[in-house]
C-alpha cells in the first residue's frame, strides 16, 4: 500500500541524503549540521517523515490494533476517557489519541512527558480526517493543532508544527 506515491511528490520537492544521529537527551532523531527540524514514524511496513526548515515537527502513525485497549489507562486521563464510544470505533478512537500524543511528545522534544497527565487531547476527533486541538501541559499550558488522517480504515496518521 503506496500512501504517498512517488511521482506525485516529486515535483514538490527534491530529494537529498542527510546523515542523522539520535538525540542522547531525547531520543529522537536530528539532522547532523543542518537547519532542519526532522520528526520519523513507522508502524510495521509504513514509514512517515517530516522535515521543516522554519519550524519543530512531529508526526506519528500507527496501524489499528485492538491490543490499544489493553494499555489505554497508562496513557489516556479520566476525562478523555469520558468521549471514547464503547461501540467498534472504540479501538480507532484510541489509537488516535495514541497517535496525537506520539506527535506531540516528538514536538516537544525537551524531555520525558506524562502521557497521561501532560499531553491531553482538547477535542474530540471527528470523522476520518481533521485538525484537533491538543495540550502540552508543563510550566505552561501550550495549545498545539494536531492534523490526523485515518487512511483506508486501517493506518492513523498525526502530524504537527511548532510554529
């Protein structure tokens, strides 16, 4: 399954190879010696990235996967879990707070978060693409869109920027 095929980017962008190391602070991924902020996902066979130049990136994606439901209360608060649908969209909505979290933590990139009790997902996703308001609670409170995409009813996709 192609998500983005190769000719239809190719006229957007150009392509280059960068060394990169991880951060041994963070763990994420950076560029060595250039002006970019780099964020990489992958789920199974599925590999998302994002890189900007003016701006902090995170991005995320996740297959569909009930086993969510097993560990939802190590990163889901008391509150959210008040808007999941006890119904079959229960393990999509899940891991799209899953994922939005994913994205956020790889935003802040500044240290070790609470999923739970500091990053929260402000609004509740509706249909199969969108933008949602989420939450990096820290010394300050600071309030983040997330764009997501549910591709084919099986992949989520989250992504962000700082700026």
């Amino acid at each position: 399954m192609a998500l983005i095929d190769y000719r239809d980017i190719t006229h957007h962008t150009s392509l280059a190879l960068w060394r990169i190391e991880e951060d041994e602070h963070y763990y994420c991924p950076r560029l060595i010696n250039m002006p970019y902020s780099l964020s990489i996902s992958h789920s199974k066979d599925i590999v998302a990235v994002i890189i900007s130049r003016s701006e902090g990136v995170g991005i995320d994606v996740e297959y569909i996967h009930p086993k969510v439901q097993r560990v939802a209360d190590k990163f889901m608060s008391d509150e959210e879990m008040k808007h999941i649908p006890e119904n079959g969209d229960k393990t999509k909505s899940l891991i799209l707070h899953w994922s939005i979290k994913e994205t956020l933590f790889k935003l802040y990139a500044e240290g070790e978060l609470s999923f739970k009790e500091q990053l929260w997902v402000m609004d509740v996703p509706d249909g199969d693409r969108g933008r949602v308001n989420a939450c990096i609670h820290t010394e300050n409170k600071l309030l983040i869109p997330v764009d997501y995409k549910i591709m084919n009813g099986e992949v989520v996709l989250t992504y962000s920027f700082s700026g």
